[in-house]
C-alpha cells in the first residue's frame, strides 16, 4: 500500500515524471525555486528519502546522483485509488459515489480504459470518442507516450 506523498514530496516527483528522464538535485531545485524559497540540502534530502522509500532510482555521475522515477504518476494514482477501494465495506457503493462524481470527460477516459483492459478481442465497433487517445489522456501533465507501469509497481511502499 503506498503512502501518499507529502506536498514537497509530491512537488519534486512532479517534476521527476514530468520531465521523465533521470534528473539532478540541481535541475529540481531550479525549478522549484521559481514558486518557493528552498536550499539545495531540502531538495537532495527529499530525492534522498524518495530513493530510500522507493520511488526513485538514482545512478552516481561523478559526485552527484541522477533520479529516476521507478514508476509513472498514473500507476501511483491507481495505487492510492486501488488501496481507497479496498478499504471500503461495501466496493460497489463506493464505485457508485465515485463514477456518480466524474465528469464527462473522466466517464469518456474509464470507458475508453474500460475497452482497453478488456482487449480487442471483447470490444464492440464503437466510435472513437473526440478527445486524444486514452493512453494520452489517463494523466494530465505526463508525458506523451510514457510507458504506463502497473499500479502493482508501487506494492509495499
């Protein structure tokens, strides 16, 4: 089960998969300087404590390190969604409450995931909806073709 990640841990992963490539302390700081004051010793503890937790994976370059994110920010989503839902008395309901809370355009995305877990082979000729391709829309802000990892990626974290 995945903790949720603090604010200025979820602020520094933001720009890890956001960027989706292995990244610097000083690159992060940079970036995160722009909205806030922060010391270069808070960032390098925080990739440090995302390393040790898991979430990234980091490769010595000369007396630095490169982070890299070992899962995607959608695979966390479905993780933190994934372990709300388990943890309901009665799932159906709770699935009812959250479909009941979507927008149209969440509803279009979980049909078009809905096909795209079912397989081809289960799909009926339907027509393509208007907006981007599902793998595009399932997490505003990711990159455009990001291989997706599986929710259980982040099992034990």
């Amino acid at each position: 089960m995945p903790r949720p990640l603090g604010e200025l841990e979820d602020a520094v992963m933001s720009r890890v998969w956001k960027w989706n490539r292995p990244v610097t302390v000083r690159e992060v700081l940079e970036d995160l300087q722009k909205e806030r004051s922060i010391a270069y010793t808070t960032v390098m503890t925080v990739l440090d404590n995302l390393h040790q937790k898991g979430w990234v994976r980091r490769e010595a370059e000369g007396r630095a390190y490169r982070y890299e994110a070992v899962s995607t920010r959608a695979a966390y989503a479905a993780a933190l969604m994934n372990d709300a839902w388990s943890q309901s008395d009665n799932p159906a309901a709770a699935l009812v409450a959250f479909f009941g809370m979507m927008s149209e355009e969440q509803r279009r995305s979980l049909s078009d995931a809905v096909r795209i877990v079912q397989g081809p082979e289960t799909q009926e000729p339907t027509e393509p909806s208007e907006s981007a391709e599902p793998a595009e829309r399932a997490e505003p802000g990711e990159q455009r073709g990001e291989n997706p990892a599986s929710a259980r990626d982040l099992g034990g974290r």
